[in-house]
C-alpha cells in the first residue's frame, strides 16, 4: 500500500529500522519540511539553491509522478533502481519480520543512501503530518511548516489547531524553525510549541527569536523577499513557497551552519529549479499548442489557486482533465473550479484503489461534462477536442498528472 492508506503512525518501527541500517539518521545533516502543501515545492526550491551554493545536496520527496526512484536524489540525479534492490535485498529477513510500511521503508532507505554518498545536506519532506512521520526521527538543522489546511483529516484531525498541533511537532528543542504562512487559529500552535523547544526568545519579534514567520516580517523583515527572483515554478500560489524557501536559506545562513548562500546563488538555484532537481507537474506546460498544462495541487487549500489561474487563461475554450482519491475534500474542491461555457470538463478516474469514480466526480459536479474512466482516453478526447488556440489543463491527483507526464514524454 501507498499514500494516506499505508499510514502507519508511530516512530517504533522507524527507529528499529534506522539501528538495522546503521542510525543513518544520526549522521545526517538536515532540513526538515513539512505542510499540507507547498512542502514538495519549497524543498525543491531550498535544495536548488544550496545546490548552487557548491553543496552535494539529497533530496528525500514523495510521491512520484512517474518513477520510484523520483523520491531519492542528489543533486538532482535519481537514486538507480540498482540501489534500491540492493537495499532490499541487503536487509529482506528483517523487513519481513517486522514488516514496515512502504513510507518507513523508503525512508531507511534514502538516508542510508545519503549517508553512503556523503552528502553535504539533505532536504526530507514529510510524507504526512508531521509528529508521528517516520522522518520525524532526524534531529534536524533546520525545520520549515509551509502552511496548514484541512487535508487527511482522518489521521491529522479535523480542525486547523489540531493538524498544526501535528505538523508542529517536527519543532525540536534548540532547533530553529521557519513557518511559511500563518492563519489566526494556528499561530498560537506555533508560538507554544516554540516556547516548549526554547526557540521563542523573549517573543517572534526579538533577535533572540529562532523562529521565523515567513509571511509576518519578524527577525528577518530586513532580508525578507521583496522581489521574487525569475523561477521555474510559474504557479501564481509559488509566490508563498519561495518567500518560505528564501525565509529558510536566510535563516540557515545566520544560525551558524557556515553554509556559504549567497543572494546569487538563491537566485541561480530558483532560476534554473526544475533542471536542478528533477520537479515536475507544478503549473507545468507539457506542450504549447494547444497549451497544455498539468498540476499536482489535489485538495481544497492547494486547488484555490488553480483554479484561479485557470480562469485567467484567456485561451477561448479550456479542456480540464480532472480526477480525485476519495480521501479529498472534493465537495469543496467542485466549488472551486471555475464554471461557463468556456470550460468543458472530462472526468477521468486516476490510476489508484482510492479514486474516486469518472461517473462520480460527474455526479458531483452536477453541471455539463462527460466521465471517461480510463485517463489516458480523458486526455486523448482532449487532445482531439482542443483547438491549436485552446488550452488543456491535467490534475486534480497526483496518479493523473503522473499519466499525463509520461504520455506527454513519449
């Protein structure tokens, strides 16, 4: 099992893990990431810009668009199939006793991995929540909290206050901390957790202070992000994730790291991100007539800005692809999407046990459209309906963009 079904909280089975292969954990240099969304993006960005800063840097993401091997990098190079076997291979008889998930597998695996390449950093986003992730076992050098928003609320809880109180629980005491963006009912979370780990200082405003509010000018008001540099990441809701990656490398440049990052550097590493690390499926423009554009944003609190970017496409009919897992807040999410008569919708059900069904996404719009269960039928129909002037947009689960991305490479 993947995803949100193969969740298993709790760190037991990770630590035992972790001592089989060495406490690799232990040996790694770290930035740690979490959010419910955004953390993917503002991991790439960081990595990105220490990698221009000269440093051999890992990168541990979830999940994959196309391959598994997508989830373990350095510098950018994908983790060889090879060395996955290995590893398993390597430690079979004690993965079949204690039977750890996919996720604590994956784990072990990549700082075991980063530790036999000695890289110089490595940047871990969190698979879910934050507290009980088995990532969670790295004491870090830096932690980030992108944002909250009601996402897998059946593990996290069903209120803002509640899933912060699980993301806050990366926070380690003496360890610095960068929030990405604030909300009234999360704020008081951080602040108390801050105060428990002793990085609160005499309160968010004071130099003593070693946690950060990238969107509320604390500390860092002097060097916050006042012009964005030219990035890959051309999504309008990219804005947040790199004022929290540019608070986070500001942040790790002053907590005594001697990492050398430069404002240069920052802006090499955001201007050429998706060459650099590998992201894809981030507003990405697959083809440009018809322009054709996937993202992997897949609930209510990433799926805003989508949406509002598609409506300000002013291509003069736009083609959307769209499917979800069941486990979204898709009631919401339908909401969202921009109606007219300029928006022909083919639901398609994504390639997972958890998707919700083409003829119930259908249902649930309750407007025109049509449902084709098979994504890669939803996006041929697409093609063939579009015009070279139209527009085609692909997302709404992580499984259809990864479709949409390897029919688009071939």
């Amino acid at each position: 099992m993947v995803g949100a079904a193969a969740y298993k909280p709790g760190l037991e089975n990770t630590f035992r893990l972790m001592e089989h292969v060495g406490n690799p954990h232990e040996h790694l240099r770290a930035i740690h990431v979490a959010g419910t969304n955004g953390k993917g993006s503002t991991s790439h960005l960081i990595a990105a810009a220490l990698q221009a800063s000269g440093l051999r840097v890992g990168l541990f993401t979830s999940p994959h668009l196309v391959s598994l091997t997508e989830r373990i990098r350095i510098n950018g190079a994908p983790i060889e199939e090879a060395e996955i076997t290995e590893f398993i291979e390597q430690n079979k008889d004690f993965l079949d006793s204690l039977q750890p998930s996919f996720f604590e597998t994956m784990t072990a695996l990549a700082f075991a991995y980063f530790v036999k390449r000695q890289v110089d950093v490595a940047v871990v986003e969190v698979g879910l929540g934050g507290r009980l992730d088995s990532t969670n076992v790295l004491t870090p050098l830096l932690s980030v909290i992108t944002n909250i928003g009601l996402d897998h609320t059946e593990f996290l809880g069903n209120t803002l206050r509640q899933i912060a109180k699980e993301k806050a629980g990366i926070m380690k005491p003496n360890i610095p901390c960068v929030i990405g963006e604030t909300h009234p009912q999360t704020m008081n979370v951080f602040l108390e957790r801050a105060q428990e780990c002793g990085i609160l200082g005499d309160g968010p405003e004071t130099t003593d202070c070693r946690i950060w509010f990238a969107d509320q000018c604390g500390y860092l008001r002097k060097v916050r992000l006042r012009e964005a540099p030219e990035c890959e990441l051309k999504g309008i809701y990219q804005e947040h994730n790199l004022q929290t990656a540019y608070v986070a490398l500001k942040a790790l440049k002053i907590s005594n790291f001697k990492f050398q990052i430069s404002n240069s550097a920052i802006r090499e590493g955001f201007a050429h991100l998706c060459s650099m690390t590998g992201l894809r499926g981030r507003w990405e423009t697959l083809c440009e007539r018809p322009l054709t554009i996937c993202d992997t944003g897949h609930n209510s609190h990433g799926l805003q800005y989508v949406a509002q970017q598609l409506k300000e496409l002013t291509n003069p009919h736009i083609w959307i692809v769209f499917g979800m897992v069941n486990d979204k807040d898709t009631d919401v999410v339908m909401r969202l999407m921009p109606k007219g008569e300029k928006y022909h919708y083919i639901f398609t059900t994504p390639n997972t046990k958890r998707a919700r069904s083409a003829q119930e996404m259908l249902a649930l719009w309750g407007k025109k459209g049509i449902a084709m269960e098979d994504p890669k039928e939803a996006i041929r129909y697409a093609q063939e309906h579009a015009q070279p002037e139209d527009a085609i947009f692909i997302g709404g689960s992580n499984y259809l963009v990864g479709e949409a991305c390897m029919m688009y490479d071939v």
